[in-house]
C-alpha cells in the first residue's frame, strides 16, 4: 500500500482502515493530521510556543494546559473529593477515578483505559512501536519515561531523586518510594489472604503468593527447570549450564 503523506489523503473515520504510515516506526492511523502529530516525536519538532516562557509543545492542547499554569486560577472543581484544575477537560478525566468508566478500548484485546493518552500506549504493545529514541546509543522505548529513564540509569548517573529521612537518593520516583517504603514507613499494606503475611509492596505479595499457588513463571531454556523467582533460574543458569 502506497504511504500517502501529510498533505494528501482523507480520513478514514468510518471505514476502519489506517492507511497513514510512519515509515520510521510502523505507526498507522486513519487521518494524515494525526500522522503529522505522531510524526513530532521522532523530529522533536514544538511548534506550539509560549507567549511568556520559552515553553513548548508539539500539541496545541499541551501548550493550553501549560498556559493554564501562569494564571493560577483552577475554577473546576471534584464535587466528589474538592480536586480543582485549570480544565475542564482535566475534571472529566479525573472524575473516571470516582465512577470507574473506561471509555477507550482495545479493539484487539478488549483492554480498556479510562485515558486515551494511556490507550495509545497499551497499543504500542500489539505494535511494537518503540517511538522514543536515546540520542546516545541504539536503544528505544515503547514509553518517554522508559527513555527518561535509561538516560538517567546508563548515561548520566544522576540521582535526582532524594530521600527526606537519610541520605539515600534514586535515579527514578518509583525506586525512591520503595526505598520509603521498605526502610522508613514500616507499612506493609499488600496482605496473603492465606497466612498473614504482610508486604510493602505489591510485586513482594505476588511473590509470595508462588509459595502458595506453585507457580513457576521462570522457564529454562536449556531444560524442563522452572522457578518461582528470577533468581533461582539465574542461580540454576549458572551453577548448571555455563
């Protein structure tokens, strides 16, 4: 099928069919204005500007939320928990925490989201589309905090990410709340249902729960050996085959 560009073409809304393609990663969609805006991501282009800080965007819709920030003003407001913003697009959004409505759904897998943003990246795992590219080596990434990650865990080093009760710092906010949480809080809010056992973080009841269940979710790939924990394969990878 022959790629048709940003400028000629028609949408194709109604029919289904997803004839833009990107030809540096795949993508497709059914209208060449969306092309265009996908496009940005692998040109860096921001042609949304600021008229009072040197922001940018690659989306006019960015730039008006962005441009919300310099008035300070947050007139809609959660009648159901006092949550206030700037938009009113924003209210509705949040108000799908309260009712639970997932509106954008999968039309591959039946996943459904209650956000489109988070839609467009469940797709990329049926794509494989990997958009967000490190301008220091090969490496690509499905998610931007993926990217943002890397460069902070292979390029930079850096630790921005500080803890209020010592001196320990995280190169991500994830790894710094499970530094909070396994050393100062002291919480363990993932309970086993069958013998009490008591977890500061969700993956650490998963865990724990193979030791009920028997699942053995780490397969070799030299033998029928199989184990609960990644460790134990990688212990039986080397004490057995290297």
């Amino acid at each position: 099928m022959e790629n048709p560009s940003c400028s000629s073409g028609q949408q194709t809304k109604h029919t289904g069919d997803k004839p833009y393609i990107c030809e540096e990663c795949g993508y497709r969609t059914d209208g060449k204005s969306k092309l265009c805006r996908h496009m940005r991501t692998h040109t860096g282009e921001k042609p949304y500007k600021c008229y009072q800080c040197d922001y940018s965007a690659t989306q006019k819709c960015t730039l008006d939320r962005h441009l919300a920030k310099h008035s300070g003003d947050k007139p809609y407001m959660c009648g159901e928990c006092g949550y206030r913003t700037t938009l009113k697009s924003t209210l509705s959004k949040h108000m799908r925490t309260h009712t639970g409505e997932k509106p954008y759904k999968c039309d591959q897998c039946g996943y459904s989201v209650a956000r489109k943003y988070h839609l467009s990246q469940h797709m990329r795992t049926h794509t494989g589309e990997k958009p967000y590219k490190c301008d220091q080596c090969d490496y690509s990434a499905a998610k931007k905090s993926n990217l943002d990650q890397h460069h902070l865990s292979k390029h930079t080093k850096e630790k921005p990410y500080k803890c209020d009760h010592c001196e320990h710092s995280a190169r991500s906010r994830s790894a710094l709340d499970y530094h909070l949480k396994t050393k100062h809080t002291g919480q363990k809010p993932f309970m086993c249902g069958i013998c009490g056992y008591g977890s500061a973080l969700k993956y650490g009841l998963i865990r724990h729960m193979r030791i009920h269940t028997g699942e053995k979710p780490y397969k070799c790939d030299r033998c029928d050996f199989s184990a609960a924990w990644k460790s134990n394969l990688d212990n039986h990878c080397k004490t057995k085959h290297n």
